[in-house]
C-alpha cells in the first residue's frame, strides 16, 4: 500500500538525502522527505539505504526526519486546463502556488497543476455497448477557441462503455463508466521518464516551418525531427528558441524554461498573451504550456523538467497534433545531472558529466517523432530544438558533442556573427541538416521548383565569398578583381539582406516559404546579372554606386503578401539599371 | 529562534575551511554555528553536510588556532540570517553583517535568511524603465534598466571602479523616487574600497548607501555570506520600503575563487579550472535576486563587477557569469591603452533588456536603429582595421577608408567620453554625427523616416577629418585630436 514504508534520514548533502528503512521502495518512486513533506526522487538503492533526490530546498532538514514513499513514480496531471499554464520543472502550477504562498516561492507546498474547480464541457464520441481501447478518443472538449482538446483512454486500458456522462464536468468527475465498473475522468497521469506509446512511426517528410529564413531555406528540419541550438552567451539562443515559439507552424508549443532566466519568462508571459498566432489569430499564450525551472530554483527539479516537457508534448500529440518542443537550455540540465552524480559519488566522465551523459540525452530526443497514435486516427508529431550552452563557446565540450550524435539538424550560433548583430547568429558553414534531401520534394512541390536550384546556388555564392574574404584579408580589397568584387557584393547583400532576420520588426520577424523564395530569386537575379555586366565590361563602382543594394536589403520588410510583386519590379529595375551603367 | 543551543565536543578534524565533528544526530543543515575555542574566542560556521558519523561545519572566520580537541560547537537551530532596517542606510558592515561603523547595532524591523528564495516568475514585473547612467556607451548601445543584473567585465588594472564609480553617481532615479545603493565588497584591496567610499561620499550618496566590506585579509570563507547579505537587505529596502536599490558587487572573482575552496577541501570532483560543477547554480542564487515584483514599488538592479584572469572572456567566472546575466559590459584593454574613458569595448558588451527601456515614450524612437547602425558600421571598420594592419592603408578602397576612420572616431568620440556626463539626447546626437560621414542611403539599418528626421542636415561630414594611419598600423597607439582623454581619476 503507498504510504506504508517509513524511513528515517541518515545523510543530507545539497539536493541529495539518504534514507534508511525504506523498505521495498522502486527506483525512481516518489517519496516524500522530512516533516515538511519535500517531493523527492528514489535514485539509487544500495543495501538498506536509499539515495534520493529531492525537488525543492533541503536546507534545515535534520537526519531522523521521516521518508515516506508514495508507491508511484513521478508522473505528471495530463487534462483540460494545460494551455496557458506556467508550471515549474514538477508540474506544480506557479499561478496557484503565488496565490497559496505569495510573491516568492516555499517549498513544502503541493498543488495539483489541473484546476479541480474548472469544468469543462465534455462531448462524447462514444456510444454506451462500444468496445475502447487505450488511446482511444473517448470525447472532446474546446479548450480554447483554437484548439479541440481530445479525450483519450490512457494507454492500457481497455473494456466495454456501459455509461456515457455528457454535459459539464470537473477533471475529477466520472464521464465513461465501464462494463467492469471502472469510470474514467478527462484527468489521467503519466509517468515523466517513460515514452508514450503510439501505434507506429512515420517517415519524417514534411518540414517544420520556423517562419526563419536562414533555417527554413538552408537548415530545414522535419515535423518530428530534432535540432540542437548551440551557442556561447550573448549569441541568442534563447531570442531563437522564443521566436521559433511565436512563430513556427505548431498546433501546441510546449517551452521549457530550464535553468535559465527568470526575467526571460516573464517576457514570454508579457508578449504571449498579447501575440497572435498567425496561423489561428487567437493569443499565443493558447497554444502554449511553460515549463519553467529558473536557474536559482531547485536543481533537482531542473534535471525533471524537461522529462515533464516532453511528456506533455507526447500527450498532445497523441491527440493528432503538430507540438514544437523548446529546451532553453539543455546544458543547465547537463549540469543538474553532474551536481547530482557528484552527490552520489560516481565516477565521473569527460568534464565531471556522468558516464551516461549520451545514453540520456539519446534517449530525450528519440522521444521526438511523427507517428500515428493509438488511436489510428491521423498523425502526431513532436519536434524538439534545444538551446546548448557550451562552456567558453566550445564546441567540442561533451554536451554538444553526445547531443550532435544523436540530433537531425545543428543550427550552430556563433559569437563572431552575434558581435556583428547579425541575428539569427547562425553560421551556414557550421550548420547542417539531415533532413534536406527528405524535404526537398516537398519544397519543391509545394512552393516552387527552383527551390532546390536556388538554394544551391545561395550555398554557392556564400562559400565563394568564404573563399575569397581569405585572400581579401591577405591583400585587401583593393586589389581584388571586379569579378570578385561583385561577388563579395552580392554576398553582403545574401547575408545582410536574407539570412539576416530581424526578430523585434513586425514584418521581419517572421517568413513563409515563397516570401523567402522571392527574396532569394530577386538577391541572385542580381548577383547573376551584376556579374554579367562586369564580364560585359560595366564598371564596378557604377554598379555599387546604382543605389541597388539599399532595397534588396530591406525586402525583409516588405508584408509577404506583396512579396511577388514586389520582388518581380525590383527585378525589372536590376534590369534596367544594369542596361544603364553599361555593358553593352 | 530556537533558544536550546546544543553542545558538541566530538570535532575531530580539520581541513582547510572545513570542521569534522562526529556523533551530532540534531544538527540542522545551514544551521549556524559557534565554535569555542580553548582561549574564549569565538568563531562562526555553518553545516554544510550531515551524515550518520559526521557533520560538516563550514568556518566562516579564520581557522588558524582551533584545535579539534579542545574545540567546543554550539549549535544555534537557525539559519543563517540578517537583521535587516531602513536604519541600515548610511551604515558600514563587515561581510557577515555586522556593524564596522563604531555604532550598534541596527534595531531590526526584521530578521531574513540570507539565502534568499526564488521570485515566482508568475509575479515578476517585466523590467521597462530606462536608468540613464550618462555613459554613452551603456545607455546608447547597452541600456540599462531598473531590475537587470548587468556586470561588468574588467581585467587586473583596468577602471571597472571608475565606471562602476561613475555608474552610481549619475544613475539617480531623475522622477524623485526613493532609491538606495547596496555595496559589497567582496576580498578587494582597502584601497579599491576606500576610492569607493570616496566616490559615494563625493556624490552625496553616502546617506543613502549601506556598505558591506569583505577586504582582501578579512576571512576568505566570510565572502561566501557578504553578497547574500547585500541582496537581502536590497530585497528588504526594494520590496518592503520601496526603494530603487542599485547593488554593487565587487569583485565576483573573489567569491568565486572562496566557493573553490570550500568545494575542493570537500574533495568534491572540480569542474573546469577546478572550480565546482554547481558554481552556475551558486552564482543564479545571486545573480537571479534581481528584478521587479508586480505591485510593490521598488527594484533591485545588479551591477556585478569581476575580473576577468588574463582578460579571458571564457574563463568559468566570466563565462558562467554571462549565461546568467542579463548581459555584460566587457571592458577593453586596447582602449584603455589608447587613454580612453570608459574603455568599453561594445562589440562583446550586450543588454538582453535594452528593448523593453528604449524608444520613443521611453529614449527616443531613433534609439535602436541608430545604435544598430553603429554596431554594423563600428563590426566593418574593425575588421578593416584587421586588414589594415596586413595589407597597409594603400589596399583599402575608399569605403573602407570611411569605415576605418568611422571606427576611431567613434572610439573616440562616442565611447571615449571622459567622465563628463552625457543625457541620452546628447549620446544620439553624437552618434547622429559620426554617421554623418556616410550617405544617408548607407545607412541601412534605419528606416527613411528617421533619417529624414534626425540626421543633420548638410553634406558627409568629413570622413577622413580623424588621422587614423597610427591608430590602423600599431592599435596601441594614441587616436589623435579625440574629445575626451583618460579622466579615470587615480586610485588614492
């Protein structure tokens, strides 16, 4: 029976606590420690002793204070009333918990993350005499105006419906009575550190739209593919990871907040409810759920918030939705991980980060997919990105490294672009993507045929400058040739005016796929024919003189709806003022 | 408070900062502690660690002189806590809070853990006022707002003081609110201390100032407790009395290198240059007690201040320092050669909330665009500079010419202020004339509407009227004709 095992402390170091007499107690099982209750974690069991790892501040506790274990594994509330929450690393509710304890936070408190108090309105999709089984789509709600909330059976159940209970209804209230008796609520738990069952995977084909163009054009990802963010202080993962939430094409986001800032979240919370979702027009703040564990908040709950994250993410998408998962940062969990295995006196691996580094770290991001659910009906997908925060800006430190084996795409930030304010910093010679030849039918089909051409013929151009800035540095520009020349020309205008993307400009911040496209045909228009007058003889310094480059570079800002025209007159004005300067 | 002190003879060693006492089972982890020694004396600790055998005592004084055996620990039953008052202000404490003044003690209005707890971030108000430090360099290109945790990165010989100096005596709330400044010094030398002192008493802040001191020969465990007891008297001041609190921290670097201590002569597993893996976690706990709260009047704003070991912007403190911050303003040893004042090297200096206290109810509506385009014009004539020196001034095309002149000039006009003090008008103003050297439609990253607005009237003013060959060929050399030389004034 839960409950029933009492141990007592008999060692407190930081976050972990060892207890004795805990007899019977699972690895991973909740317990709860001291007179205040603290929620902690079973994370090594040796002899009669049992290691644990509690989630909130461990300071005044006093060996002799009970253990008592719960029989469960930590596991998060998964219902009506997710989106628009901001829960900490354990789910508990930060709205309910300032409104128990006020403007800082206490440990010792529990709040149930799901509103006992709202009720829903619940329709059912199932008949009394039907056959359920787990996964299944008992009924719906509207949990917003955007967004249909699916019932589901919890995986393993199963059994005949002798009742249905339509109407308004707590989380708590029966709505399914089963033939054995058994009754479901909209509430059901999970588990955090174990996956979701779904019915099979699916090739990932289709790409995840980050409204980016550097990304979405160059480094695109798969819906249900994975992306890696890493970058030095100051190189703006973080303005990344928020604005693939505002604006990548997701059904739900889920955005976790993990050991980072906590004025950064309360930007997130100021702009989201006010933000639209383009693709919806409801407040952006509808699609989301925030995960938040700040970096002075309790470690151990820090190492669970991103499992609490991705479970979330698996819950909407086994109701058949898009769900883009963001992990700000992915290193500040690295690191709960190694406080935690030095605590335990483990033997440590590369930089003090435990052996098993990669192995969890792999098993994270395969939990990201595109799958068909148990309920057969339609497909889910969770794409993850997460933000790395390598010591010193290096590369080569273990977390980038275990996460670059096991990541579908590397979208590597660097400080030399960030000093420069060329956002997003993403450098196009370190970056790649896996996914791009998967996705590359469906650019081509779906937005244009030259797609592939053009984005080659970008690539192109931006190594030849890679090139030539090296001899550049050696003998300087003076001294280049006009044919190189145009082509640093055309170059500047490619990074500063395309893959340079203005995340505070209403127009800017965001790119659709044939804006991006017009974009890039009209800037290598350019490049081709400005190249072609110089080899006709036209002089360089008429061409950079024409006045070309001021509105090429700010076709950023031009709304996408009149990219087409827009683009297609400034390709006529290349045109004519190319015919003008010279070169017969 | 628990009045039942228990008595433990059981020390049986000592390490470092670190005593062992055996068979305590009611000892509390953070509950402070006495040690007697066998002369009368007393010294404070704090546990840090408990086990069936052992516990483990973190002595906050100096060491030297205790002798196990002979040593007797009382356990108090509290946390490490700080008597906090609006009496404080004026005062000067040493780095565990007691008074150094000559005067008694404060009569509390309450008594707060040091350690402080999160803010919920469901009631955190979005930092949005601007604080004009009169520091082109900051509130042109790396504003500053009530609520930011913003360091500042310097070197040995550097004037970090002087700006930090500068910082508080200019960044006075101009609508009459209340406000407060906090300032820790945390293992600095006397003489770093005393110019501080100096500066606040010259500024006519003194009154308003509560000083904790940690110097470089007080206790190195000590520095563990002063920061902590700064951000709980800012957080009293800020929160229950409304204040504007500006914290000074100085210098992190210390702190830093006393948590190495502890954690290593726990014979912890080092993290990179042997400093501990939690020391990110350490240092949010700090860093983090800064902002906003929705509904209460007052702010705590950070201005941390560390040295970076051989200018190393990735060395861990300065790197982990960055991750948490809300920015950083790193200062440049190559301007400070050139005798410019602040020696503020704007390409790696960044603030993450410049956005929210800028533009037009807030500075100006140019204010961001303005600052872009200097970056973007600033980033090319360095890197022509780079060129420079390979290739010599003769390769340089003209454009390149106008961006290397751009870059000193603007070294030394717009960031080279001296200590004169400039409104955020003025800072655009000066910023509107160096892009006047360029055409208006270079200037890409400001919109027509703007330009046509504020840039002065009249043709490209001068490019070449700065002589940049000596500061492109040898970097150290002086820039001629600037507007402000080095007006750090000396450390007495």
């Amino acid at each position: 029976m839960p409950g029933s095992s009492a141990g007592s402390i008999v060692r407190v170091s930081g976050p972990t606590v060892v207890a004795e007499g805990l007899e019977g107690v699972a690895l991973n099982e909740v317990v709860r420690v001291g007179r205040d209750g603290l929620l902690g974690e079973v994370i090594r069991i040796r002899g009669g002793q049992a290691t644990l790892q509690v989630y909130e501040e461990t300071a005044g506790l006093v060996l002799g204070e009970p253990v008592d274990a719960t029989g469960e594994p930590l596991a998060v509330e998964l219902g009506p009333g997710l989106l628009g929450q901001v829960v900490d690393g354990i789910e508990r509710p930060l709205d309910a918990l300032a409104a128990r304890t006020g403007d800082f936070i206490v440990r010792g408190v529990m709040h149930p993350a799901l509103d006992r108090q709202r009720r829903w309105h619940f329709v059912p999709r199932v008949d009394p005499g039907d056959q359920l089984q787990g996964g299944a789509v008992a009924g719906v709600v509207q949990e917003t105006a955007s967004l249909v909330h699916r019932i589901l059976v919890p995986p393993g159940l199963s059994g005949r419906v002798r009742a249905v209970t339509p109407g308004d209804a707590t989380v708590t209230d029966p709505i399914l009575v089963l033939e054995d008796g058994r009754t479901l609520s909209m509430l059901q738990r999970w588990p955090v550190r174990q996956r979701r069952p779904f019915l099979r995977r699916l090739t990932p084909e289709r790409p995840f739209l980050t409204g980016q163009r550097v990304l979405d054009v160059f480094f695109p990802i798969a819906a249900g593919g994975t992306a890696i963010v890493p970058g030095g202080f100051g190189t703006g993962k973080t303005v990344l990871e928020q604005t693939l939430a505002k604006f990548a094409a997701a059904d739900v986001i889920v955005y976790v907040g993990c050991g980072e800032r906590g004025n950064e979240m309360t930007d997130v919370l100021a702009e989201f409810p006010r933000l639209k979702d383009p693709r919806t027009g409801s407040p952006l703040m509808e699609r989301t759920v925030l995960v938040v564990n700040t970096s002075n908040m309790p470690v151990a709950a820090r190492e669970a918030s991103i499992y609490t994250g991705i479970t979330l993410a698996e819950y909407f998408r086994d109701m058949s939705y898009q769900v883009a998962l963001m992990v700000d940062s992915t290193s500040r969990w690295a690191e709960a991980l190694r406080e935690i295995s030095a605590r335990l006196s483990e033997m440590p691996g590369e930089e003090g980060y435990p052996t098993y580094l990669a192995t969890r770290l792999g098993q994270f991001y395969e939990r990201a997919g595109r799958v068909v659910p148990l309920s057969g009906d339609g497909e889910g997908a969770v794409t993850v990105t997460g933000a790395v925060s390598p010591p010193g800006g290096d590369f080569s430190e273990p977390v980038t490294q275990a996460s670059l084996r096991v990541a579908g795409a590397l979208w590597a930030l660097t400080t030399d672009l960030a000093h420069r304010r060329h956002f997003p910093a993403i450098d196009w010679t370190q970056s790649f993507t896996l996914y791009a030849d998967r996705l590359a039918a469906w650019f081509e089909h779906e937005v244009g045929e030259e797609w592939a051409s053009l984005r080659q013929e970008a690539m192109r151009l931006l190594e030849r400058e890679r090139e030539l800035q090296e001899i550049v540095q050696l003998v300087g520009l003076e001294a280049m040739q006009d044919q190189e020349r145009i082509v640093l020309e055309a170059a500047r205008l490619l990074r500063e005016g395309f893959l340079r993307q203005n995340a505070f400009h209403d127009v800017d911040a965001a790119c659709l796929p044939a804006k991006s496209l017009a974009m890039l045909r009209t800037i290598l228009h350019f490049a081709r024919r400005a190249a072609a007058s110089i080899e006709r003889g036209a002089p360089l310094r008429a061409i950079l003189a024409a006045g070309l480059d001021e509105p090429l570079l700010r076709l950023g800002e031009v709304p996408g709806e009149r990219m087409e025209a827009a683009g297609a007159a400034l390709v006529a004005e290349i045109d004519d003022t190319l015919a003008r300067v010279g070169g017969r | 408070m628990d009045l039942v002190t228990r008595l433990a003879r059981s020390a049986t060693a000592i390490a470092g900062p670190l005593l062992f006492v055996e068979g305590v089972r009611s000892a509390r982890l953070g509950e402070m502690v006495w040690i007697r020694l066998d002369a009368g004396e007393s010294r404070r600790g704090q546990v840090i660690e408990l086990s069936e055998t052992h516990a483990v005592i973190q002595v906050l004084e100096e060491t030297r002189g205790i002798r196990p055996a002979r040593a007797e620990v009382a356990f108090t039953g509290r946390m490490a806590t700080l008597p906090v008052a609006r009496q404080m202000l004026g005062r000067t404490f040493n780095g565990t809070g007691e008074p150094l003044d000559g005067l008694p003690p404060v009569v509390p209005e309450a008594v707060l853990p040091i350690a402080g707890s999160a803010i919920n971030i469901v009631r955190r108000e979005r930092p949005s006022e601007f604080i004009e430090t009169g520091v082109s360099a900051i509130d042109g290109l790396n504003t500053l707002v009530r609520g930011q945790k913003l360091p500042i990165f310097s070197g040995a010989g550097l004037p970090a003081h002087a700006l930090a100096a500068q910082i508080v005596r200019e960044a006075r709330v101009r609508t009459g609110e209340p406000f407060a400044v906090v300032f820790a010094a945390i293992g600095i030398p006397f003489r770093e201390a005393d110019y501080y002192l100096h500066a606040f008493e010259g500024s006519g802040a003194q009154e308003r100032t509560v000083v904790f001191l940690n110097l470089a020969d007080d206790p190195t465990i000590e520095r563990l407790m002063t920061p902590r007891c700064a951000l709980t008297t800012a957080e009293f001041l800020a929160f229950t009395h409304g204040m504007h609190v500006l914290v000074v921290l100085t210098d992190m670097t210390n702190y830093c290198e006393a948590l190495r201590e502890v954690a290593l002569a726990r014979e912890e597993i080092p993290g990179r240059r042997g400093y501990p893996g939690y020391m990110y976690t350490d240092l949010a706990s700090l860093y983090e007690r800064a902002g906003k709260i929705r509904g209460r009047a007052g702010s705590v704003t950070q201005l941390p201040i560390l040295s970076m070991p051989d200018d190393d912007i990735t060395h861990p403190i300065p790197d982990l320092t960055g991750y948490i911050t809300e920015g950083q303003i790193v200062l440049s040893r190559a301007l400070e050669q050139k005798r410019l004042f602040p020696p503020i090297d704007v390409l790696p200096s960044l603030s993450r909330l410049m956005n929210l206290g800028i533009g037009g109810e807030r500075t100006r509506e140019d204010h961001r665009a303005v600052a872009d385009q200097l970056y973007a014009f600033y980033a090319r004539g360095r890197d022509v500079r780079r060129m420079a020196a390979i290739v010599g001034e003769a390769g340089l095309g003209d454009d390149e010419r106008a961006l290397l002149a751009f870059a000193d000039r603007f070294e030394a006009e717009f960031v080279g202020q001296g200590d004169a003090r400039r409104s955020i008008e003025e800072t655009l103003e000066v910023g509107w004339r160096l892009l006047g050297a360029f055409p208006p439609e270079a200037l890409t990253r400001i919109g027509r509407a703007l330009i046509e607005r504020y840039r002065p009237q009249g043709e490209t003013d001068g490019a070449g009227a700065v002589d940049a060959d000596g500061a492109a060929r040898h970097p150290g050399a002086p820039a001629g004709g600037a507007a402000g030389g080095r007006a750090a004034p000396e450390q007495a």
